[in-house]
C-alpha cells in the first residue's frame, strides 16, 4: 500500500456503501480545487483520466 492509500481507504470504509452521480464527483473536485489551487492540475488530470477510461468499450 502507498501512503497516499489513506485517502482512498477511508474513502471507501465511510462512504464505500453510498451511490454517485459523475455530476456530484465533479462538484466536490471543484470545491476542492477552489480551496486547494495548488493542485489544480492534479485534479485536472485525474478528471481527464476518469473521462477518457474507454476500457468499457473494449468488449
């Protein structure tokens, strides 16, 4: 596990059960964004990466 896995475990242990739109995912990236701008370009990449995942269309 990286150290950055913290995040994402407690991610998944308190919110692991809930349902959410791609709509709800970008609106809490741009909150974090805009009371984090320094890693703006970091969320900028992961939310280009989640878009362009074309690994469902393989089939």
């Amino acid at each position: 596990m990286y150290f950055t896995d913290r995040g994402l475990e407690e991610l998944e242990e308190r919110r692991g059960d809930e349902s959410v739109t791609l709509s709800w995912l970008a609106d809490r990236m741009r909150a974090f964004v805009d009371n984090n701008p320094e890693f703006e370009d970091a969320v900028e990449r992961l939310a280009t990466f989640l878009a362009r995942d074309d690994s469902d269309d393989e089939d």
